[in-house]
C-alpha cells in the first residue's frame, strides 16, 4: 500500500488546440489518460491509503470529467466508503465542497469527499434487471424498468429535488446517471469480495501506461482502473432506495454559473434559444425523465451533429412536434427556423441545415408527447395514463415562471394516489 497525497500541481490548461499527446493510447472504458497532469486527475490505484492510512482503496466505481470515484475501506471504523477524488484544478472551495457541508454531507482532504457507498445508476442497473441481465443486445426490445419501479425512482428522485430547492440549491445535472440504489448490508461482506483484482486478462484494469518518450511520469498512475459498480449487493426489491448523488453542477439558486452542465437533452428552450437558465431547468429535467423512465425512450433524442447549431435545431424540430410551437418571444430568437417553417410557422421541411438546390424536402411525421406516450405501450389503464400525461405536459411548459415547482409535482395526483391506499 501507499500513503497518498496530491503532488504540488501547477496550473496546467486541459486538452486545447495545442494540445500533444504524452501517453501510449489506451482503449479500454475509462478515463481518458491524456488527463494526467497537473491539474488533472489525481493518480490512485488499487492499495493506496489516504488520510494517515484511514481509508485504503479496495475498487473503482466509476469516473466523470473531474473526479474519480473509489470504494474504499474505512479502517479505523471497520466499514466501506465511497472516496471522491476531484481534478486538481478544481478550485477549493467549489460549489459542490460548499454544499456538501450545508447539506451535511462529511468532507475529507482538500480534494477528496467521503460518502456513503451506493449501487449502480439508474442508467445502468437497468441491464441488471432479471430480463436483460447478460443479454446485451435484443434486437427490438426496450429496456425499462417494470411501471412501478420506475414510478418509484422518479418519486424518490423528485423528493430529493424538493429537499435541494427547498434549501435554495438547484441541482444542475438532474438526469439518471446522477440516481443511484442503495445497497444492502455492504459493511458485513468480506473485503475479499468486493476488491478488484489487478487483472488486466479480466479487463479489471488496463494496459499499463507508457509515455511515448518512454520516461516515467509522476502524474500518472500505472495502470488505469475500469469502473466496477457494485451491482450484486444493491438492493432493487419492493423497498429499494434511491439516492441523488454528485453534486458538481449544482449551485445555490441567488447565485447560478456561468453555464449549467444539464446534458443536451434535458436543457430548457429557454436556454437553448437564449442562455438564460434558472433552478427551474432541474423541474423541466424531471419532466423529460418522468416521460422517459416510464416509456425507456427519451423524449427529445438529440443525436451527435457536426455543429451545436444542427444538434440545437433538431431538439428544438423534435420539442415543437411533441408540445406545439414555441411561444413568440422564444421563436424570435430561432435564427434558423426559416430551414423548417414557412413565414406563417408552418413546418415545411425536417431536413437539417434546409433542401439542397434541386431536391424536395424531407418530411417526416412527429408524434406529440401523448401520442408517443402511447405507442410505449405501457400495462396500465386509460385513467393512469391520463394522469401521466397530464402531469408532464403540466411540468414542460414553456414560460419558466409556469411550471410547477418540485414540491407542486410531488403532490399531484399521479404521486398521491399510491399514498392514499
């Protein structure tokens, strides 16, 4: 084992223009090595201990663009953690460091957060579920969570939400790889279960990493750690618990970035059109997820384009066909939208980026929201999904200042109904 702390670390600017490459490529799933530098990733491997030998790392979990996530095992109170350990550019105190103490939540190190352990994303457990557990690929089967489970994710993620706003904190990057399971009775399963091998045959860990020059590199670990999530002790049975987690994008509601980090297809069109963003992008996230962890389809696919302007347009294409036309004060600021509507905003033309000279335009037919809704074909009664329905087109409306807040939600009648029986 080794005792680790973060080496000096000079500021150093992430992968630009100029940027040259320094390592040997590698290809399996994890961080990007390019990011060992200083001001990057911290190196950690398997073995290492932090704070005086407190907490020794025993498992990777998982990695994001500034942080890497470790279960580690707590020897001094004989129990397990979950070691988050942010790039080092990442200024002390950050929003997220902040929070985390209002909220309660222990801190350790400069860059370093403790938490409590957790299952696999509501993302990824999906593919541990009984009926796609080993069976990656089935040609024309949706993979989604059965209609109560999945009501129940969204119900225990949206009294989450209400805690943070109530609180004055907006999330930020509220989607499902930011709700996490539980896991059940971690604390009594033997070390030897849980810690990873350094197996690069297994695929448990990568090549080893190798400077192109052939010199050492003090930044970089020896070898990289492919995320292993603790699938088998999660519990996702009738009393399953979910947890929002990560805390990096969120900020106090007086006091909001520069930019949110809400993944594309969850952004307002508030924001896509203008930039202007509030706590309220959180409330029209929500809004997407209800539609899609119900159904297993996004709402607004938004597929990778060769400009943000193409990618903006389509979302924008696809959230017209779904909830009806922008309202004027947004549509105003469509530079675009002559490519798709007449001047009276009739849709002409789907095709991205308008017709080519000589051609005739692409049309495609769009279903609405409900219509789509529908075509899941979900195992409930008219009645409920009516209810469903309702309740997102409550949640996506495009004047900020009308959609419902988190606690609104929580009570409307699609949640209240199961509290009533």
């Amino acid at each position: 084992m080794r005792n680790t702390s973060p080496p000096p670390t000079p500021s150093a600017p992430r992968a630009s223009g100029s940027f040259k490459r320094r390592f040997k490529g590698i290809t399996s799933p994890c961080e990007w090595v390019e990011e060992y530098h200083p001001g990057g990733y911290h190196p950690v491997v398997l073995g290492d201990v932090f704070h005086n030998g407190q907490y020794k790392v025993i498992r990777k979990l998982g990695e994001g663009s500034f942080s890497t996530v470790w279960l580690a095992r707590d020897l001094r109170n004989n129990k397990y953690v979950a070691i988050k350990v942010a790039v080092s550019e990442v200024s002390e105190p950050s929003n997220e460091t902040i929070i985390l103490r209002l909220l309660g939540q222990a801190l350790e190190g400069p860059k370093c957060l403790v938490f409590e352990p957790m299952g696999p994303t509501v993302n990824t457990m999906v593919e541990e579920l009984p009926p796609f557990r080993g069976h990656p690929y089935l040609p024309g089967v949706i993979k989604r969570y059965p209609y109560w489970m999945a009501k129940g994710i969204l119900k225990q993620s949206l009294q989450a939400l209400v805690f943070l706003h109530e609180n004055g904190i907006a999330h930020g990057d509220f989607q499902p790889g930011n709700m996490l399971f539980t896991l059940r009775n971690i604390d009594s399963t033997p070390e030897n279960e849980l810690r990873q091998k350094e197996d690069m045959q297994a695929r448990l860990i990568s090549p080893p990493v190798e400077r192109l020059d052939g010199k050492h590199d003090r930044w970089a670990p020896p070898y990289l750690c492919i995320a292993q999530p603790l699938v088998y002790p999660t519990d996702y049975a009738q009393d399953f618990a979910i947890k929002l987690s990560d805390m990096g994008g969120a900020y106090f509601v007086k006091e909001p970035p520069a930019k949110p980090i809400t993944p594309a297809g969850l952004r307002t069109p508030e924001y896509i059109l203008t930039g202007a963003f509030d706590y309220t992008m959180d409330i029209w996230s929500f809004g997407c997820l209800l539609f899609e962890l119900l159904t297993g389809r996004p709402l607004f696919c938004t597929p990778w384009y060769p400009t943000q302007t193409e990618q903006d347009d389509e979302h924008l294409r696809l959230m017209t066909a779904r909830l009806g036309p922008l309202p004027g004060n947004l549509y105003q600021h469509w530079k675009t939208s002559s490519f798709y509507f007449t001047p009276e905003r009739k849709l002409y033309n789907c095709q991205l980026g308008g017709v080519p000279e000589g051609e005739e335009p692409l049309m495609l037919e769009e279903p609405t929201m409900e219509e789509a809704f529908d075509q899941a074909g979900l195992d409930i009664d008219e009645e409920e999904a009516r209810k469903v329905k309702a309740l997102i087109r409550r949640i996506l409306h495009y004047t900020p200042s009308k959609r419902p807040s988190a606690a609104e939600v929580l009570r409307d009648p699609w949640f209240l109904k199961d509290e009533a029986r």
